[in-house]
C-alpha cells in the first residue's frame, strides 16, 4: 500500500518545474508531521512512506531514505523565505513571489477519516504560515474532477497489483495523464526511465533505475509520499491454515 497527496503540475498555484515551485511543494511536505498523522490521524496503522514504491514489490528498497519522511518545519519555512513566499501584506499569511496570495484547496471527502486528515493537514500549514481551504466532494466526483486535472490537491492510496513495482510508476508516467498520473507530471528523463523498467529483466541494473525513478519523483514532489498502510485480518480460531496471500 502507498498512500500519497498529490499536487496538480498544471496548476498556477502549486504546480511547475521552476525552482521556487519545486521549493514549494518540498516546504509543504516538510511542513507535515508524519509521525503525529500515523500515531493519532492512522491510529499507528501505517510506516513512513519514502517513496512510491510499495513494500513487498520488486524494486522496494526498506533501506532507502528520502526527504519524503522528514518533518523539518524550520527548514520548510527558510525554503519558502528563500523563495520569496513571504507574508507580504502584515496578515500572517505569505503570499506568492509575485504578491498573489498562496492558498492551497484541498480535495476531500465528508468522512470521519478524511475529516481527521483534514485538522492534521490544517494544523501543519498553519504553523508554516500557508492558508488551506478544503473542497469536499464524495470519492467519484473527486476521482473525475481529478482526472480531468481540476483539482488542485487530493490524496490518494493504492495497493501493488502485482509483484513488480513497474505499475506504482504510471503516476510519474506522462503518458498516463487522466489516468493513473493525477499530479500531470510531465519529464522526459522520467518517461525514458519508465520505458527502459518495462523492457529489462530483473537484474541489479533494473534495480539501480528504480532508485533513479525514486530520487526524481522525491526531487521535483508532484506527489508527498505519506505512509504505507497496515491492513488487518481477523479470524475465527478455528480457523486453520489462512493467511493473506502478499
């Protein structure tokens, strides 16, 4: 499982490939406290997810260690500062280099879990000085909003459907825009490394370009990679012999 947040590539807002917008969307990810959304928002059901790619599947790395699960708001708040995303006008929120105002919309559904994601998400931005406003929808209609690259962010989760990671990178695949790549991200160097993935057996080489894929995907954050859930089963005791297949 790998649950993620996505931001629209195409959005004037949040998305882009120039520095100040890579420096914005990696201010928003180490402005989330991961640890607190898996201990109170998860209730402890998940690990902290340092890339796309799902525990389990080939290419999996558990010693691998990105950005993605550091919760550094200080560093987060020099970014933007960096960056020109400073509050301009004396109002306690910054605003964008250009003096627009920098306020993220949120994609969510009325559910008691997302509702809960929700106060951890606002909490977090509040301390880094970002306004968030959350849009609700049910789940469809945020799917086909999402799709047709309307919203802005949303947050997603999917489970491995087999036992290669190939199929996780469909959302870096700029091929795959309305379809598994929601954030629209757009690289070259990414849709070449995808190609290369699919045609090679399994082999260190293959190995060595998945953590190529994984530290481009965390470089210019078109997704915040969040946790990789738990999932459990209940039995009878009388029960013999079952297991959850991988």
């Amino acid at each position: 499982d790998v649950s993620v947040s996505y931001f629209g590539m195409e959005n004037p807002v949040v998305g882009g490939y120039e520095p100040h917008k890579v420096a914005l969307r990696r201010a928003i990810s180490l402005a989330v406290d991961l640890e607190r959304e898996i201990r109170l928002a998860r209730r402890g059901q998940a690990i902290p997810g340092q890339g796309v790619l799902a525990p389990g599947c080939y290419g999996y790395d558990a010693n691998f260690k990105s950005e993605s699960s550091d919760y550094n708001l200080s560093r987060a708040k020099a970014l933007l500062d960096m960056h020109g995303y400073v509050d301009k006008n004396g109002d306690g929120w910054r605003e964008q280099p250009n003096g627009e105002p920098l306020v993220l919309n949120y994609a969510t559904s009325p559910d008691a879990a997302s509702r809960t994601l929700n106060e951890h998400w606002k909490r977090n931005m509040n301390a880094l000085g970002v306004q968030i406003n959350f849009k609700t929808a049910k789940w469809p209609e945020n799917l086909k909003a999402g799709r047709a690259g309307k919203l802005m962010m949303w947050g997603l989760g999917g489970s491995g459907a087999g036992f290669d990671s190939l199929g996780a990178l469909a959302r870096y695949d700029s091929r795959q825009i309305g379809g598994q790549n929601f954030a629209r991200f757009k690289l070259p160097k990414f849709d070449e490394l995808y190609d290369r993935l699919g045609a090679m057996p399994d082999s260190p080489e293959r190995l060595a370009l998945f953590e190529e894929a994984k530290r481009l995907a965390v470089v210019y954050m078109p997704y915040k990679h969040h946790c990789h859930r738990y999932y459990n089963d209940m039995a009878h005791p009388w029960v013999i012999g079952y297991r959850r297949p991988l």
